[in-house]
C-alpha cells in the first residue's frame, strides 16, 4: 500500500477556543468512529479522553499549549511516493550517509504501509500466524478480539495529564501483538512510525501481549522525514507478560529537531517473566519527556535501559518508574547520555520495594561534551519493607585527556578518538540490539559528533 503524503493548510492556533478545541476533537473521534468502524466500548473510551482533556492538568514544561497539535486543517493531496526516486534528495543522501539496507529505506520512505502510522512485515506474519503469532493493527484488533476490552487502555489514566487525555480521545494506529503460550519467536519483530504532516499529533497505541513461557523481541523505528515541521509523536504501549515469559523491546527513536516526543509506557510483569526495554535515542527531536512504569510480580525481572545523545538544544527528561510489587522481584534502571551542544539532559529513575527480598539498582553515566550541556540526574530509591536491597551509582564528567592522548598517540585523529570513547561508552547497552542496527547507531553517532548529522 503506498503510503499518500499531505500538506496541511493550519488554522492559527491564537484562534482557538476550548469551544473550537472541543468540536475540533469531537470531530476527529467521529471520523476515526466511522472510518475504523469501532465497537461502541473504544468510542466511549475516546469521549472519555475529550471529557478528561479539559480537566486533566497540564504540566509539560515544554509543550505550552496542546491545542498547537489538534488545529483543523484541510487535506491537499500531494503526488504519491511511488520509488526511492521519489524522496526529496536531502532525504535520499541522509538515508545513504547511513549505509540504510534498500528495503530499510522503503520503510522509512512509507513505502510499505499496513497503516497510516505503522508499518508491519507482512510476509512473514502469515507464515507465522498459525502457530499463534498475531500482530495486527491496533485498528483490526479492538474490532476483531472481543479480549481487548480487557486490556486495551487498561495501565492508563486520562487524567494524569492532557497529552495522556488527547492520546485517550485520538489515538490512532499502532498494533497488537499476541504471543500464545510456550511460543518463542526465533526473529525480531519490526515496526516502523514516521510522521509526514505538519502541525499533528500523531499518536499510535501498543499492546504487547505474551502469554506465559513465551518469547519475543520486538523492535520500535520512530522517525520522521526531513520535510516535517512542528510536530507531536505521542505513542502509549502496554505490556502484558504472563508468568515465565520473556519480552525485549527496542525502541530506536531518530526524529528531527522540530519534532516532540512524549512516550509513554507501562507494563506488568508476571510471575518469573522478564522484560527488557532498551530505547536509544540517537534523534531526540526538539523535546523528550517519559517516565515508564513498571509492576513486577514475585520473581519477575524488569530492565529499563536508555542511550541518549543530546546535542544541538534538545531538551530531555527521561523517568522511570519500578515497582517490585511481590517478594524476589528486581529491577535495573540503566542510562547512558552523551551530551554536547547546548542540549539538557535529565533522569529520574525510582525503583519501589513493596515486598521483602527484592532487588534494585539503579546507574546513570553521562559524557558532557560541551561546556554549555548539562545534566542532572535524580535516583529515587524507596523502601517500604526492611529485606530489600537497592543501590544506585551515577557518574557525571567529560572524555579524560589521558584517553585521548593515549588513542591520538596510535595515530587517531582527535575527532576519531573522541568517536571511538564514546562508541565504547554506549556499548554495553546495546547488548540486545540486533548487529545490522548497532552498526547504524554507531554510524550516527559517527556523524553526530563530526557535524555531519
């Protein structure tokens, strides 16, 4: 299916009033009613979002005002994309600087599209799908399995913040994945979001649902094309894993600079199950602010790790939220920054004890590159039982001088020694990420730290 660019013609947004707003969003939950063809449960669902978005809070530091990404706009129909040909030539020389697979560039051209937000190896899930494999679109899903009521928007509250609200109301795209029980999937499973229009919220929601003593390993493109201003990616994921069951998902995230970001994720994690969260932000956008949360059952094990490049004035926030809920539960809150440029990077990483014999720890690290970077960081370890251990570790500093000269002594030029610090800096996060994208972050962080990106 080819993917159909659009150019947005955009009501100022000064001309907005809670009325405008209020009929803006009625309108797109009727659209979306009507064209996804929903059961009356998800449509009640998005009225509960709009009646919450003008009674939630709004707490966002950097997003002013949410009615910038919900103004009505006219769709004028640009010519497809039809080949590679097609892109802009900015576009194809970044996708070549970066040594991009061809069939990778098709994804992130939105050549091969199985929705307007995500994009899904088709092929393979056939040959998959009797075995008990399933990865629909969110669409197909709330429409066709009667279960989703039962766990679809159920780990999230509306009326925690109105960006939360505005996702209720709006969402759209975004898949289901279902795991039966014992079933391990040899292969990573991909899934590709890109934004091509302007002033929009785009906001895909996930359900990753594996029963127990199942496998899989899902992988998360977020990306956008050069041409796109002023933006909104606003994606919510849930994560069901049943007892014994072991989830890694990795989340590559590469937007632009005029793009914001607010991700946001929960899971509960079962009896002995696993799960391993790894986001590796080489393209922050214009702003990031998360805060994941996990609930760990007895013996479950939670890993929440994060690479983040800052550069250029990008401003990131980045929490994380375990709770080990149940005795010999543990959790590990792992970052990783590199920061130059005039960027801001900030972690807040809480690990909970509710139970006796739980573990905890959480470690950040971060390279500041420029003297105008910063960076804070804020552990939160807390005890609610007196047989728990927790610790934390952080370490804040620049590239040491002796590490440098030591490799420009081998004959390195200062740029290349620099790259080869940091490269082995973020290394030992990168552990469950396939090889093919390794090689494409350290490409990027390459041509990050040379100017050239």
């Amino acid at each position: 299916m080819v993917f159909r660019r659009f150019l947005r013609s955009v009501v100022a947004m000064s001309d907005l009033t809670p009325q405008d707003a209020r009929a803006i969003i009625e309108d797109q939950i009727e659209t979306l009613r009507k064209r996804n063809r929903e059961p009356e449960w998800v449509t009640k669902l998005r009225y509960k979002g709009l009646k919450a978005f003008f009674e939630a809070p709004h707490t966002d530091p950097v997003i002013k005002d949410p009615l910038d990404y919900i103004a009505k706009s006219e769709e004028n129909p640009m010519p497809e994309i039809k080949s590679l040909d097609d892109l802009p030539e900015e576009m194809r020389s970044l996708l070549d600087r970066l040594g991009i697979a061809e069939v990778e560039k098709k994804y992130i051209a939105g050549l091969a599209v199985q929705s307007d937000t995500s994009i899904v190896l088709n092929d393979f899930m056939k040959a998959w799908r009797d075995k008990g494999l399933i990865m629909v679109s969110m669409e197909e899903a709330v429409r066709e399995f009667p279960a989703m009521k039962d766990k679809f928007m159920h780990l999230f509250n509306p009326y925690e913040s109105k960006l939360a609200a505005y996702h209720t109301a709006v969402w759209n795209g975004g898949v289901f994945l279902h795991v039966k029980s014992g079933l391990k999937v040899p292969v990573p499973m991909h899934l590709f979001f890109l934004i091509q229009d302007s002033a929009m919220a785009q906001a895909p929601h996930i359900i990753i649902d594996a029963e127990p003593k199942s496998e899989i390993h899902l992988i998360e493109g977020c990306t956008s094309p050069v041409l796109v201003h002023h933006s909104l990616h606003l994606d919510m994921t849930e994560a069901y894993i049943g007892e014994g069951a072991k989830v890694k998902l990795s989340v590559l995230q590469n937007w632009p600079e005029y793009v914001h970001t607010r991700p946001m994720t929960r899971a509960i994690v079962g009896k002995n199950a696993e799960f391993l969260n790894t986001t590796v932000g080489l393209g922050t956008g214009k702003s990031n602010i998360a805060n994941p949360k996990y609930h760990v059952h007895r013996g479950g094990y939670a890993e929440l790790n994060g690479i983040i490049l800052g550069k250029r004035d990008f401003y990131i926030d980045l929490g994380g939220e375990i709770n080990l809920l149940e005795e010999g539960a543990r959790g590990i809150n792992a970052s990783k920054s590199v920061i130059m440029d005039s960027s801001k990077v900030i972690t807040r990483g809480i690990i909970r004890a509710k139970a006796p014999k739980t573990k905890g720890h959480i470690s950040c690290d971060a390279l500041i590159l420029n003297p105008q970077a910063k960076m804070e960081t804020y552990p939160g370890l807390i005890s609610e039982v007196d047989d728990a251990e927790l610790s934390h570790e952080a370490a804040i500093g620049k590239i040491r001088e002796e590490e440098l000269f030591y490799l420009m002594s081998r004959g390195l030029k200062e740029e290349e020694a620099t790259q080869l610090i940091v490269k082995g800096f973020v290394d030992p996060l990168l552990k469950d990420i396939p090889m093919e994208f390794v090689i494409e972050i350290r490409k990027i962080i390459e041509m990050t730290l040379s100017g050239s990106f």
